[in-house]
C-alpha cells in the first residue's frame, strides 16, 4: 500500500502491540500498601514457622533476600505491564541468578563452585522436599535445603503480590497461596511441638504453632474485610456517576459470587491455618518419613562387623594404622565404631530383623552435623589411614561433625546418625585420606558400677526365647548365685572372662605363631573357631559346664576351657545380661590412650599416642539399667592361664560338627581367612570399573534437561493447546461451522499478535480494521456461509481453510521473531471466546 506509514506494516497496522495504558490509569485504585503489607507479613509468618527446620543466621538471608526479589519483580511486572509469560521467565531467571547465593551458601564462589551450585539449585528445587522430610532436624544450610523454602518465599509472594496489585477477581487467590506459605514450615518442621503454656489454669497446647495460625487468620480476615469494603466503595462511586439507583441483576450475581468466593476462602484459611498448626502430627508417623528406608536397606546388605574382627588380627593388619585420633577438652576413652543392638542367632545386627526399616531404635537419619546452640565438652580430630568401612568411628553423645578434604561433600552425604545408640554409618565408605572432627558431649555409655545396678523397670524383648542356648541356662544354674541381680551378672561375667582363653585363629601358624600369639609370650596355642551363631555359643558354654561337672575346683583358674576372643565372648556376655533381665548390645571399638602402653583394663592394649591399629580393635557389650543409662563392661578373655594339658588329652577334639535346627552355619576352611570372608588373604579383591564421571555427567544432563523441560513447559502447554483448538475447528461435523471455525482462528491469531478484539464489530468491519490483503474476502466468505440459503461443501471448506492459513502466515510474518514467540504463548485468544461465549448466553 503507497500511503503506509512509518513504523506500520503493509497492512496499515503497527508492527507492535497497541500502547499500554498510563501508569497512573493503571495504578488507579491500585491496594499498593495493603496488598504488599499483607503478603509481607504472612510471609514474616512464614519464615517464623519454618525457624525450627533451619536454625541458622544465614536462613534470614534468604528469607530477606526471597522477599526483596519476590517484591522487585511483582513491581517490574505492574510498572512494565508485562504478560504471564515474562512474569514467569523472570521469576525463574531470578531464582537462577541470585538462588545461589542466596540459598546454596555452601557453593559460593566463581568457576566449577559456582556450577555445582547451580546443579545443587536444580536438583534441591525438584528432590529437595523429599530430603527435608527425611533428615534430623535442624538442617541449617546442610546440603542446600535452604533451596525448597527459597523457592516457597519467592514464587508464593510473586503470585500473591500480582494478584492482588494487577487483578480484581482472582486477588483473593493470594489468602490460600500465603498460607501455604505459612504451613511449608508446620508441615515439613518437627512433629515435637512446642511446650504447652499454662496461664491462669488455662492450657495453650503448642503454643508457637498456635500463634502462627491464629496470626495467618486473622492477617487473612483484614485483608479480605478490607477488599470487601474497597469492592463497595467503587460500586457506590460508580452507581452515583451513572445516576443508576438500580442493582441490576447481573450486578447481583457478582457480588454473590464475590460474596461465595471470599466466605469460601475464609473457611480455607480457618481449614489450613488453626488446625494445621494446633493439632499436633503423630510423632512415629513424622519420625518414619524422617529416618529409615535409604540406610537401613544398604546396611542389611553389609557384614556385621562383628563378624569380620578377626579379620583385624591376622599378621597383614595387627600392627598397621587404621586411624589416628587427637583430642582435646575432655577425654574420651572410647571409640566407637558399631553398635549392635540385635540378634538374629547368625550375628549381632545394627537393624532389628523382626521390626523392619521402620523400627525408631534401629533407624539412621540423615543428619546435617551440628546442633544449635550445644557447648562440646570434647573435640576429636580422626585422620583415616587404612581403615576402609562404611562403620563411622564416634564417640559420646555427638553434638556436630565436620568433614574435611576433597571427599568433603560427599562423606557429608553419606553420613546417617542413629541417636538412640550414638552410632553413625558412612554409606560412602572410609577411605584413606579422609579427616573429620567430632565434638561430643555426654558420653554414649555412663561409667558405673554394675554390681549395685538394678534392672530397668519397662522393657521390651530384644532376644527371642529360642535363640538363648540351653547350655547357658544350664550353666548360669550351676553358679548357684540365687539371684539375677547387678551383682550376679558382675560375678558371671568375671568367672566367664577368667575361665575363658584368649585364641584368635582355627588352626596354628607353625613353631613361631601368630604375631599375636608371640608378643604374649607364645604362650600355648588352642584352636578357635570364628563365628557367634547360637550353635558357637553353645559350644562355649557347653565347654565351660563340661569343665566344671569334672572336677571339684572352684578356683577360676583351674576351670578355663573356653576358647575365643571378644566376637564369641562379647555375645555370651549380652546373651547372659538378657536372660537376667538386663538389656545389652554389642560394641566394637578402640580403647582410647589410657596414659600406659601396656594392654588395657579391657586386657585390650589401647591405642598408643592417639594411633589405633588392629590390635587395639575390641568388643565390650553396654548393659542398660534402671534411668535408662548404659554401663559398658569389658568381656575380653584372660591369656595367663591356659586350658589344662590334662583335659586336653582326655576330651574330645572340640572341633566338633555345628548343627542348627533352623539352618546350618558355614565353617570356614583351614586355609581361609579367619575372618570368615571364604577368601584367602593373598587373594586380590576385585575392583570394579570406577563409573562415578559417568553418573555426575548423566547427573548434569538429566539437570539441565529438567531445567529446559521447565522453563519449556508453557511454550509447549499453549502451542498443544491452540493446536487442538484449530483441529477441532477444522474437523467440525458441519461445514458451515468449519468455516466459521476458519475465521475464528484468523481472528485469534490476531488477538494473540495484539491486535484489538473483534468487540461488537462485523466480521467485514473487522477486517477492515485489521486491512490484510484477502481479510476481506474471507470475511464475505464465512458470512456467506453461516447466512447464506445454502450450506457449502466440504471442498469449499478445505478452499476456506487454506486461505486463512495463507493469510495467518501473511499476518504474522509482519512482527518480529520475539512478537510471534509471545503470540505463541499468548492466551488472549482463549479469554475472547470465553467472553464470547458468556455474551451468547446472555
């Protein structure tokens, strides 16, 4: 067209939206101050509820910073006007740019810092919510699970501060998306709740939730009365410049329905805010979702290590370094590596094997290494030598752990606490090289004396009935004590450690013996057998009673035929504390420098100089008594005294057959190992490929195609969406709806480039206003058809609908490349038909 002008298209048209309207017009009764007042302080609300699962200074950080970006971005999008679509790209790309170091502090820096934490951000913004519910509280900014209340605060005060300054119907949307704000942090905090408060004889049970609620209501009450009475004050306004005194009835609708919408948001809020926060969550069920599962599930896959003891005194490892520790503060005198609380008649577990993985006393959580606020009484520094094993060396009550080196992060992933033992697992494995520090505070077992203890009051089996061999029962009997009190299992344990003989190996190894056996003086060597299934224990004490029927001695020394170590007399001694009464566990651990270099009271020698090797590995048990403490006890066997010659010549080799009713056990042969592993220590272990690069690249991908995937999922929603629109145009069962079909979707193209809307204009005085080249003929064609005396065929249908593509095509090709990808993700066309639609109805 000759008379076209700058800056329009060759249809007479701008080649850009029509102007926004004013900033002032677009502010005009605009709740600027009470909208940002409300969702601020829901949000204050919700950072206070969400305090308890963090528990760090740098959670104000991010609560700040979400909400300075929440802000900013809301206000860009009403000064700017800009659409859905730019609102959302800019949320997400704030959330990219400045996520980081507002929520993965843990990853500030430039270069491949800044990249893993930009992968942190998008896997804790899909998987961390999972993860909240299963780690021990608080997390503190442990593995950037600052990122799932990040995202709450900044998505949820983007959403409600734009509808409440740009929308006036859908601003009440923003009562239930600030509220859920307020319950993340209810229902992804602790099931302990607050301690009730006693006023005047009255009880407030947990009151700071109770606070929360009550806050988050009434907030949610005055900001609705307020937009109530804004909503009449515009009517008012408008009824009197009009001069109508009239309700119409379609005004009577609306406020109806206003009236439904808000009663019905004031009961959600009543629903989510009071109950949510004052009725307290069963604390099995929330302590279910926060341990179990993942460790319980690998460690069943693990040896006991009770089993694999042995293993540490075979010449090979007696003497070489597993691990070095420093202390400082108060001392501590033993680490702790298992603690095995179940017995199943194969080994001593750490998981109950009747309960399952959702046993409390048995479940390892996730543990984010520290707790607020706690004063350590000791400080341990543990550098790993050639200890290799997923049992994590600790001592006390541990209050925080901090891991150092290159392995850092991923020890740090890899560490579950059980609080109830005091007893931790690396899934990731010890290594040589790795560090970490332990500060504790009361010791995991209390120091007292056994002989004046008395039996808990409340407990619960812990070892079936059929598992205790008849030969300790026989054998407790013949003590004749008279009693099963702290004192008789003092006395049963002293005679079984005395009449016990200290014997590390099946078979001997030549005239110079083990290592072991040289440095006590080669003193007689007796075959022992490893294992301590209910059949090994059976032959214990079926030895120790064998012994005492024949003879008349009393004196311990003269009554020794047990052979073993601390794997078989470690279990005889908890099987003996539970058939009395007193619960017991398993422990394998060192004995911390006692100030000698000599062995031990444990008759153990301790680790010398804070340097422990496999020689100063040990099993004692932990009796629990009465106040629920643990009292550990030594159970090693004596060495002085060997079995006597004589009884060794007249009785039957002791290297009988093991029968067990439920299943046999395997005996190991001469030449294996006498850790009982069926390998021969000269035979090298099989290392698999080292595939770790090839899952952190599958990672990164599988991240970066999330990321796509989310950012692309609006383009591709609407472009689905319009797509179905036009084939359910074009395949109409008549073909006069086909064509009128036809230019509908000429018209919704249009609307979406932004174009006006066709209002009460004629399909000819629209496309005179629109002015394309053949607007005009298909506007006389889809009239023709829907009035005309005779309906069109299906060819004339086909000849329409491809003239308005070819006119779509024309019409779009005159804006730029970033105006038709936002016509693309444009819904403009959806709300004309939908207004459309109500204006057909009436």
């Amino acid at each position: 067209m000759s008379g076209q002008r700058p800056g329009e298209n060759r249809f007479g048209l701008t080649a850009r939206p029509p102007r926004r309207p004013p900033l002032g017009e677009r502010l005009r009764d605009v709740p600027l101050a009470s909208g940002a007042a409300y969702v601020l302080a829901m949000a204050v609300l919700a950072g206070a509820a969400a305090w308890p699962i963090y528990q760090t200074p740098y959670f104000f950080i991010t609560a700040a910073g979400a909400a300075v970006l929440g802000v900013g971005i809301a206000g860009l999008s009403l000064v700017q006007g800009w659409p859905w679509f730019t609102t959302l790209l800019a949320t997400l790309g704030a959330s990219l740019v400045f996520g980081v170091p507002l929520a993965v502090p843990s990853s500030l820096g430039l270069g491949p810092e800044l990249l893993r934490g930009l992968g942190e951000l998008l896997m804790r913004s899909v998987f961390g919510w999972k993860e909240l519910v299963t780690i021990s509280l608080p997390v503190g900014s442990y593995q950037a699970l600052l990122v799932p209340f990040f995202a709450v605060m900044l998505g949820t005060i983007v959403l409600s501060l734009s509808f409440v300054w740009r929308s006036r119907r859908l601003d009440l949307l923003a009562v239930p998306l600030m509220l859920a704000a307020v319950a993340f942090g209810i229902l992804f905090g602790s099931s302990l709740m607050s301690p009730a408060w006693s006023v005047a004889g009255l009880t407030l049970p947990a009151p700071r939730e109770t606070v929360i609620g009550a806050a988050a209501f009434l907030l949610s009450l005055g900001f609705l009365t307020g937009r109530a009475r804004r909503a009449r004050r515009a009517a008012q306004t408008l009824r009197a410049a009009s001069g109508a005194g009239k309700r119409s009835l379609a005004g009577s609708a609306r406020r109806a329905s206003r009236s439904a919408l808000t009663i019905g948001v004031l009961l959600t809020a009543v629903a989510v805010a009071v109950p949510v926060a004052a009725v307290p969550l069963r604390v099995d069920q929330r302590d279910v979702l926060r341990t179990s599962i993942e460790p319980e599930l690998a460690l069943r896959e693990f040896v006991s290590p009770l089993s694999t003891y042995r293993g540490f005194l075979s010449d090979d490892r007696l003497n070489t370094e597993l691990l070095r520790v420093t202390a400082s503060g108060a001392p501590a005198e033993r680490l702790r590596v298992a603690v095995l609380s179940y017995y199943d008649g194969e080994v001593f577990r750490v998981v109950d094997p009747a309960r399952g993985i959702d046993e409390r006393s048995t479940a390892f959580a996730r543990t984010p290494g520290l707790a607020v606020g706690a004063t350590a009484e000791s400080t341990l520094e543990v550098d790993i030598a050639e200890y290799s094993e997923v049992w994590m060396p600790l001592a006390g009550q541990l209050s925080r752990v901090d891991f150092h080196g290159k392995r850092k992060q991923a020890l740090t992933d890899g560490f579950f606490y059980n609080e109830q033992t005091a007893a931790g697992v690396q899934l990731n494995q010890l290594r040589p090289g790795d560090s970490f520090t332990l500060r504790t505070n009361a010791p995991a077992a209390q120091h007292g004396d056994l002989a004046a203890a008395q039996k808990p009051g409340d407990r619960s089996e812990r070892v079936e009935q059929a598992l205790f061999p008849e030969s300790l029962d026989k054998w407790v009997a013949a003590q004749g004590l008279g009693s099963t009190d702290g004192a008789a299992l003092q006395e049963l344990i002293t005679r079984l450690r005395e009449r016990g003989y200290l014997s590390h190996a099946l078979t001997s190894a030549g005239p110079s013996g083990y290592e072991w056996q040289q440095e006590r003086g080669n003193i007689g060597f007796a075959p022992s057998l490893a294992g301590h299934s209910v059949g090994r224990i059976d032959m214990l004490f079926s030895s120790l009673l064998d012994k005492q029927n024949t003879t008349s001695s009393t004196d311990n020394a003269d009554l020794v035929a047990a052979v073993g170590d601390d794997e078989q007399f470690a279990v005889a001694a908890a099987l003996i504390a539970e058939s009395l009464g007193f619960p017991a566990r398993v422990v394998l651990g060192f004995h911390l420098d006692d100030g000698t270099a000599g062995p031990s009271a444990a008759g153990m020698p301790a680790c010398t100089a804070g340097s422990c090797s496999g020689r100063n590995l040990s099993a004692w048990i932990e009796v629990q008594v009465a106040g629920g403490g643990w009292i550990p006890v030594d159970v090693t066997p004596q060495y002085e005294n060997p079995i006597s010659p004589r009884d060794e010549q007249t009785r039957d080799p002791q290297n009988t057959t093991e029968v067990i009713s439920d299943g046999a056990t395997e005996v190991t042969p001469p030449e294996a190992d006498p850790a009982g592993g069926g390998e021969t220590p000269d035979e090298p272990a099989e290392e698999g490929a080292d595939l770790a690069w090839l899952l952190m690249a599958l990672r990164i991908v599988g991240l970066v195609l999330l990321g796509l995937l989310v950012v692309g999922a609006p383009l591709i929603a609407a472009t689905a969406a319009k797509a179905l629109r036009r084939r359910a145009r074009r395949t109409a069962a008549g073909t006069t709806e086909r064509i009128a079909g036809g230019w509908d979707d000429y018209v919704d193209t249009a609307v979406d480039l932004g174009l006006p809307a066709p209002g009460s204009d004629t399909r000819t005085e629209l496309a005179a206003r629109y002015d394309s080249p053949n607007g005009r003929m298909i506007a006389v064609l889809a009239d023709e058809a829907v009035f005309g005396p005779v309906a069109p065929g299906p060819a004339e249908s086909d000849a329409y609908w491809a003239a308005v593509d070819a006119e779509r095509a024309l019409l779009t090709q005159e804006f730029t490349r970033w105006q038709r990808m936002r016509a693309r993700l444009s819904l403009r066309s959806f709300g004309r038909g939908v207004r459309a639609k109500k204006a057909r109805n009436g």
